[in-house]
C-alpha cells in the first residue's frame, strides 16, 4: 500500500511536470498572440455560445498566421484588420469538426415538416396552402418512395397517427412516415429548412440544428426553443451559433465538381453581432458548414431561397425577377380579394377596383388611385371572413361546457384522443374556422401591399436581382428567370412577396409554390414547363399561407441528402 501511494505520488508529480511544461509551451508558441470577445447582440440574446466568436490579434500578421496554422485553421490575409494597435482576425473552431453541409445536387433521402397538429389528426378539408398542404401535395405527386418525418407536437396514439397518415395522402403513396414528437411544433412557424441543415460529418450522417430560432424577432426564441431541444444527438448537433437555413444553399460548382459552393446572405449577423463584417461572416459559415466556395446573394431578398432555386444535375439556377407596374398583378390581387369577401365585398375594395384596369403598366398611380388605397388599408382591419353562426354556436357550447373562460385548454395535446374519438366533427369545424380567421388576418393587408407595390417601380430591385443571375450565369447555370412580386417599399422588411423561386425539387420533378392568382399564374407555370431542362417535370403545389407568412416550399423542408462522391477533393474547407 505504501509502495502503491509511492508510485501514485511519482505519477501524479509526472502529470503535474507535463501540463505544466505544456502550458509554458503553449505561452512561447502563442507569444504575442491575444484574443478579444466579439460584442454580442444585447437584443437576441443566446444567439451565440458564449466565448465562440472572438479576434485572435498580435502586433504582427505573421504572428496570428503561425497560430492559425498550429491550430490548423484557414489564415485569411485579406480580412485581418486592426484594433487597438493591433491586428485582428477573426478566430471560430466549428461546432461539429468535419461536418459538411449536403449540397443539394445529393438524392433526397428524407424530408421532415412541421406541421399543425390539431389540422393533421382532425383531418382539416379546407386548404390554405400551410405547411400540411405542401407536405400532402408533395408526397402524392413524389416520383419515388421517401422517408418521411413529421413533426408535430401532439401525438395521441400510433391508430390515431396511421389514420391521419392515411387521409393525408393517397394508399398508393408507398412513403414511410413517422413522427418526430416535438414539444411545441408551432404552427405559425414551420419552417423546418430554417431550423435544421443536413450533412455528413466523415462519412457519417449528421444534422446541424440551429442554437436558438427568431424568425426575425427575439419573442419567438422562447416558443421555439423546445422543438428544438427535441432533435438530439446522435443524428443531431446542435450549432454554437443561430442562423436561418433558408439563407444558406450549398451546391457543387458546375465547373468545378469537386468543390461545395455556398450561397449566402447576412440575416444571421443580426443576431450575433453587427461589429462583424461580412467576410468575417462568410469565413465563420464556410467553416461551420464545410463549405470550399462561398458566392454573397444578400442584399435582394430576405433569404437566399427566396432569390433561387437550383437545378444541379442541370447546371440550372432559377432566379426570381422582380415583377413591378403591372397591372395584371394588382388587377388579379384585387380579384382574390373580391372572391374571398363575396358575396357582399366591402365598399373600399369595390371603390378600390374600378379604378384598376385588366391590363397594362403603371410607373406613376394617379392621385384617385393613391386615395383609394389608403381608404382601402384602413378598413381592411375590420374586414372579416365570411362565419358560419351556426358551427361557432357549437364551439361556444362546448367551451363553456368543458373549459370556460380558457378556449385553448381544450385543445390542449392531452385532451386530443377524447376529441377526436368523441367530437370529431366539432374540433374539425373548430380547426377550419380558425384556419380561415388566420388567412384572413392576413390576406386582406398583403394583397393591398400587392397592389401598392404594382403602382410603384422597383428598378433599384430589379437591377440587384439582375446582378445576382449574372453572378450565376458566370459560375456556369443555365438561367430561368421565374417571377417574384416584392411588397410595397415601405413593407419590405416585414414581408418577402411572394416568390415562385421558393421552390423544392426531388429528382427530376419540380413544386413550385401556388398563390391562387389566376389567371397569370397559369401563364407562368406554362412558360416554366417550356423552360425547364427536358426530363423535368412541374408541380404546382398550394402555398398560399406559406408565401403570406414569408415563406414557401423550401423553407417548409428540411431535406437529408445521401452522401455523393466528391473523389479529388483537395482544398480544406474555408482555405483560400
């Protein structure tokens, strides 16, 4: 025993020489080398992990160059830049080492949603084009069998799930689904493609998720959080930064097979940190991601997805075109609205659309038609959908019945198996009633905006997205310019439009978002058919909900590509 406490001792001394005789290797081979915090947003906050995002700075590039090389990092020249006295470059080690986001030229392998619960085991009839529609569109019209997983954040039992699975698509449809049981799948935020980016770390299958979800305001991360504590290792990681997937496409070069292209935009800076530039961004994301290229497509549309689509197995990029002064847009916006108040549309909206003719352009509205629309977007707040008293009489009964004074208790995750077995018509009735007063808050102020925005030009806009094609068409993509109809200027940064670039694709067949703007949309998909690459077949899929909401098909997915071939690569990720 004393022998043993002896030879421990010995040890214990050995282990204390090494750290020691490490941590003063460490200061010479570090000599001159300091690190500063990068400022974090005081507004999202967490949108980072504490300590992550820092500057490596020294008196000498040199210096910071040689660290960067003994932790085996990319050293960019370019993007050093002093502070203090010295020179800085921006320092970040990847939250999963290897990983690699899967470009989309990879074959679908499987496809997650979010969708509205309370709508899926109801079995809602009514279509608003959310996230429940897409999944079932795109499922019945696949080419192929997929695996598929539905996140959802009730699950009363496995019959009650097969039976929903069933009315959702057709029996024919061969699909796997299962469900993913999150704790709080909101609804009013499906937006898969944003929360999580499939990958490969090694070889092996892993799926980044994003460290916290804001969908553009901090008051969503809290909602949000518990959906995505639900992904867990070891098919999920969860990043050491906050970022919005439909802002960032992976693809290989089309001259250049070898290399994954990043397409990017700048929506996550905001939530790290503004001091940051964008190329200390771009450097951070081709790091996180594995990516080898990296192209910038910010500054037009709010995400990356909303701007292209690609094609890569055809070298082809959608690319959305601003469509602006056309009055076949409002004409057919106005139209929407008059259908969806019929049969007694209010008086604005009908003063509104005898001053909008069936065709032509406008660069200037006269000043008639500029009162009208201002008469029109003050009452569109009192504007309501058409009721059914008689079903709404039914709701109010059971309320008052079985959780007065709170509506929403009865619809809570553990009272659902008694709804569906015992009031199955009632919580159907409940569900679209309520589907249609959220379309409607909505409806009524975007197509207005629609209008607005078809009355003003947008050249300023039309020549950013001109660039971006451009940047495209000299990577080597065949072009398809697909339309977009942008917002009024005034409510750009609160809505994206509606883009028909906002596509997803599995194989060879092509969704493409619908809004239900007859006829004009019927015209555009006709000329896409004519456009795409032979062998390509065209879906349109009800969207509408999505697009009103500043989304579409591929935000509403989260796609997990197998692994490709990428035989000759040589360049580390992020090297220049």
């Amino acid at each position: 025993m004393h022998q043993f406490r002896w030879r421990g001792g010995r040890l214990l001394g050995s282990l204390i020489a090494l750290v020691a005789a490490s941590l003063l290797f460490q200061c010479a081979r570090n000599k001159g080398v300091s690190f500063q915090l990068v400022p974090l947003s005081e507004q999202y906050r967490g949108a980072v992990s504490s300590g992550v995002l820092r500057w490596a700075c020294a008196p000498e590039k040199q210096q910071i160059q040689v660290y960067f090389a003994q932790k085996s990092l990319p050293f960019w020249p370019e993007i050093v830049r002093q502070r203090e006295g010295s020179f800085c470059h921006i320092l970040y080690e990847p939250s999963l080492p290897g990983f690699q986001a899967a470009a989309e030229d990879e074959p679908v392998n499987s496809i997650y949603f979010n969708i509205d619960a309370l709508a899926f085991f109801a079995g809602r009839r009514e279509s608003i084009g959310d996230s429940l529609d897409v999944a079932a569109t795109i499922l019945a019209h696949s080419p192929r069998a997929l695996d598929v997983i539905l996140a959802l954040n009730a699950l009363p039992s496995e019959e009650l799930f097969r039976n929903a699975v069933q009315r959702l698509i057709p029996a024919s449809a061969p699909h796997r689904i299962q469900a993913h049981p999150a704790s709080l799948a909101q609804a009013q935020a499906p937006w898969m493609q944003d929360f999580l980016k499939p990958g490969h770390q090694r070889g092996e299958p892993r799926i980044l998720v994003t460290r916290r979800a804001f969908e553009g305001t901090s008051a969503h991360a809290e909602k949000l959080d518990p959906v995505l504590d639900s992904f867990r290792p070891p098919l999920f990681h969860r990043s050491q930064l906050s970022w919005e997937g439909g802002d960032l496409q992976f693809v290989r070069h089309p001259a250049a097979r070898d290399k994954v292209v990043m397409f990017y935009g700048t929506s996550m800076k905001t939530y790290w940190a503004e001091s940051l530039t964008r190329h200390e961004l771009e450097y951070i994301l081709r790091l996180e991601f594995g990516a080898d290229e990296a192209v910038y497509l910010g500054d037009v549309t709010p995400h990356v997805d909303y701007l292209m689509s690609l094609l890569p197995n055809r070298a082809t990029a959608l690319v959305a075109k601003p469509v602006c002064g056309d009055l076949r847009v409002a004409r057919a916006a106005v139209d929407l609205l008059l259908e969806h108040h019929a049969p007694a549309p209010p008086q604005e909206l009908q003063q509104l659309s005898a001053l909008i003719p069936r065709q032509g352009f406008l660069a200037q509205p006269p000043p008639e038609l500029d009162q009208a629309l201002a008469q029109a977007f003050h009452a569109s707040r009192e504007w309501r959908p058409a009721r059914d008293p008689a079903a709404e009489q039914r709701i109010r009964s059971f309320v008052e019945e079985h959780c007065p004074g709170d509506p929403g208790a009865c619809l809570a995750p553990q009272r659902l198996p008694h709804l569906l077995t015992e009031h199955t018509k009632l919580l159907r009735e409940w569900v679209e009633i309520g589907a249609r007063i959220r379309l409607a808050q909505l409806l009524n102020e975007r197509m207005l905006e629609l209008v607005e925005s078809q009355t003003r030009d947008c050249s300023d806009l039309m020549a950013k997205a001109d660039a971006a094609a451009q940047q495209l068409s000299r990577m080597g993509f065949h072009l398809v310019r697909i339309p977009w109809l942008p917002p009024s200027a005034r409510k750009r940064l609160e809505w994206a439009g509606i883009s028909y670039a906002n596509a997803a694709r599995v194989d060879e067949t092509l969704f493409v978002p619908a809004f239900g703007l007859e006829p004009l949309e019927k015209e555009w998909f006709a000329q896409l058919r004519h456009e795409l690459p032979e062998g390509y077949r065209l879906v349109a899929v009800p969207a509408r909900f999505l697009l009103l909401e500043n989304g579409g098909l591929h935000c509403a997915m989260a796609v997990v590509r197998r692994l490709g071939d990428r035989s000759g690569e040589t360049a580390p990720a992020a090297a220049r």
